[in-house]
C-alpha cells in the first residue's frame, strides 16, 4: 500500500524568507553576482547617481569652483507577482516515495512532501524570474526587463547588429561591434561584464575552437579543437564574459555590474509562501502551493550601457 501523504504545514513566517529569496536569487544571473541585488524595497527606492566633470584646475590664491556635479536618479518600483497552483498529490507520490527511500542522486533531499513540492516550483519560478530580468515586459508575472527598458532609452548605445543572427563564422565581428562602442570612461573596470545570451556564448566557443571565420584555425586554441574548453570562464577584448540565462537569443549588453539592478521586498509583507493541503477541506488530492513576492530591475547610467541585437540594421 502506497504511502499517504498529508500536509498540515503552511509556510508563513520561518520559512518564508527562505523559499522567497530562493525563487527570486537563484536564477542565473543573480546567484553568479551578473547585476547588483536591492532587497527589503516595500514600495520604491531612489537611487542616486553622481557624474563629475573634470576635477584638476590650475592652482590659485583663491577659491574658484571648477568641474561639476550632476545627479542623477533612477527608481526602483517592484511589482506584485504570485504563484497560485493547485496540483494532486498522486502525480508527485511516486517520486516522493523514491526519494525518501534513498533511491535518489540527489545531495540534499526534502525532509518532507512539502519541501518536495515547494523545491519543484521554486526552481520553475527562479527560472522565470531569469527571464523576466532580461526580456520581460511588464505583462502577467512580469516586470520589465532590462531589454525593454534599454530599447525605450535614447541614453543607452545601441551597437547595430547586421547579421540576421549570430553564429560560429560571424560572431568575432558581432561580438566586437559591441565592446568597440564601450566608453573609454568604464573600459578596464573591475566590474565591466558583457552579458551575453547563450546561442552567442556557443557561438563563440566555437568559433575559438576553430570553427568561425576568424578562429584559430582549424584545431583551435592549443590545437584542442571542440574540446578546448571544460571550465573557466571567458573573455573579449578584455572584457568578462557573463553567460546570462534569460537573454534573448542574438543579444549582449556590456555594462558594469553595479550599474544594474534587481530590487525585491524579500522581508516586506507583501510577501507570502504556503502550502495548503485541500483533503480536510474538500476531501480531494489537491495541494495548493501560494507564493507572492516582489521583483523589478533598472539601471543607473544608461549612457554606459551598450545594448546589441542582431538584425537591427
């Protein structure tokens, strides 16, 4: 006879600041450090810029201001967006049962079917959230994007993509169209990233593999052809490269890191986690799981800020 599973508990409280930050941080780009996190945000933050001009001035006896100062503001304004999903029981005993028999690979296992279930749709909602970081659009569930975001910018500077798409023979060319319009004022930053999407990143593997127009001939990089590369990570024109999840195939950004921005309530009370067994309420199966949580992105200087796309031209 099957196990019975029933949950009594619902998350609320303890248990609610983990499963939040968990959904919201552990999409790629924020849990590899890509953009700057601003939590605890209970309806807007404003954050302050400050560019100078010239600072040095000949020498004199009196006070004379030189240079200037302008200031800048951005806002960070997170959206309220939820999860409300009913599933049954039965579709997830089977593997409930095997893994807390120990017939798992798994290194941490849940301590119990409500961790099982939660773990399931934290995960599908970290990837989401990847997402919407980068290409959202302000519908259902979304905020907007930094894509979005920049293609409404005059400030930001577009890099005019003329490839229909990016591949191994052309993305050397691509790539560069990007990093060559990188304003000398941030270029060599510790924190200068070009953010790219995946189908770039294997393009251009490939193309130092020895596989693109302008490789390294045909074994590529020490002669080890495809299998040049197992680990580390890659750069551009002296430029890191971030692999970001959610980017839109054939696009890149090249930004510092702390020029953009995630921000979240993640401890506000707008945010909520639980998980209600439906069997002593109307005898089914069901679980409901309910999350609600807080999210937005922006960028502080969008004049340092290239955006490419390909095909734009």
């Amino acid at each position: 006879m099957a196990t019975t599973n029933s949950i009594t508990t619902t998350y609320a409280g303890e248990f609610q600041g983990k499963y939040i930050s968990t959904a919201l941080f552990s999409g790629v780009t924020i849990a590899n450090d890509g953009i700057e996190v601003k939590s605890n945000i209970k309806y807007k933050e404003v954050i302050k810029k400050l560019v100078s001009g010239t600072l040095l001035a000949d020498s004199t006896c009196d006070f004379s201001p030189s240079s200037s100062l302008t200031q800048t503001e951005r806002y960070l304004t997170p959206k309220e967006i939820q999860v409300n999903l009913e599933i049954c029981k039965t579709d997830y005993q089977s593997d409930w049962d095997a893994i807390s028999m120990g017939m798992s690979s798994h290194d941490s296992l849940p301590k119990s079917f409500a961790d099982f279930l939660l773990a399931h749709v934290v995960e599908k909602v970290a990837e989401e959230i990847e997402v919407s970081i980068w290409q959202g659009d302000g519908s259902t569930g979304e905020f907007d994007g930094f894509v979005k975001l920049a293609e409404a910018d005059g400030t930001v500077i577009p890099a005019t993509g003329t490839a229909a798409a990016v591949n191994a023979a052309n993305v050397i060319d691509e790539m560069r169209k990007a990093t060559d319009l990188v304003p000398d004022r941030i270029y060599g930053s510790e924190s200068l990233r070009m953010f790219v999407s995946n189908n770039v990143a294997r393009a251009y593997v490939q193309s130092l593999g020895g596989f693109g127009a302008n490789g390294l001939g045909a074994n590529g990089i020490e002669g080890k052809g495809t299998t040049w590369r197992t680990d580390g990570t890659l750069s551009f024109d002296g430029i890191q490269i971030f692999v970001a999840q959610g980017l839109p195939s054939n696009t890149m950004f090249v930004a510092e890191k702390d020029n953009l921005w995630f921000g979240c309530g993640l401890t506000s009370d707008q945010n909520e986690v639980k998980v209600l067994d439906m069997a002593d309420i109307d005898g089914s199966k069901n679980v409901r799981i309910i999350m609600r949580m807080t999210g937005c992105v922006n960028y502080g200087i969008g004049s340092e800020i290239v955006y490419y796309k390909a095909g734009v031209a």
